[in-house]
C-alpha cells in the first residue's frame, strides 16, 4: 500500500509539474509596440524570440533595425535597447507585464524621461 502511494504522489507531482511548464509564458513573435515617450509617440514592429528566461530580438521601424536583449520570470518582463539618437545614443530599460497578446509597462529613455510601453502580438 505504501508504495502505491509513492507512486500515486510521483505521478501527481509529473502531473502538475508538466501544467506549470505548459502554463509558462511564451513572448516569441512579432508584436506591434508603442511607446508614449516625452518627445513623442515611437511605433515599432517587434520581434522576440524567448529561449528559458533569456529574451532576444530587435524593434524594426521605417529607419531600421534596434537590436533588444532582456529577460521573464513569470509574466514580469524586462527589455534593454539603445535607440540612436543625432546628439548621443539613449539607453532605454522597460519593465512590464505579459498577458496573454498584450505587454504593458514602463519605458525608461535615460535623460529624456519616462513613458509608458505597450505591445499587441499580431498576426503573423
């Protein structure tokens, strides 16, 4: 009897273990992103790729390319990026929660200041 319970409990543990990894959340994709910075409205395609907690990619815009790194634990996302600008580049940070299609947060652009971030995942 005692090891059908071991077994039992074994198999429970796989059970809800295998749900939280599925539940986990998934940010690979290309997403539709705005940001309310101080000097204006900045729109951007994004795209992300997600491997563990390690994300990666890039905003793409009429001017280019923006490369991106950043990191999720749950559904708390945080994004880095340097956006050029013609006097000196901006480090900007954002931190922000994922739910479901949807991230929303804070954007932090160095000395210009503070806005608030906010992406869709699209279609494609």
């Amino acid at each position: 009897m005692t090891t059908v319970r071991a077994v039992l409990a074994v198999a429970l543990l796989y059970v809800s273990q295998a749900a939280v990894l599925q539940a986990q959340t998934d940010v690979t994709g290309e997403w539709a992103a705005t940001i309310a910075a101080p000097r204006g409205v900045l729109e951007y395609t994004m795209y992300l790729k997600q491997e563990g907690p390690r994300v990666t990619g890039y905003f793409q815009s009429e001017y280019g390319e923006i490369p991106l790194k950043g990191s999720i634990k749950d559904d708390t996302i945080t994004l880095s990026w340097i956006l050029p600008d013609a006097k000196e580049p901006i480090d900007c940070t954002m931190i922000g929660t994922v739910k479901g299609e949807t991230i929303s947060g804070d954007a932090t652009l160095a000395k210009v200041g503070k806005g608030s971030f906010r992406a869709e995942r699209t279609a494609s």
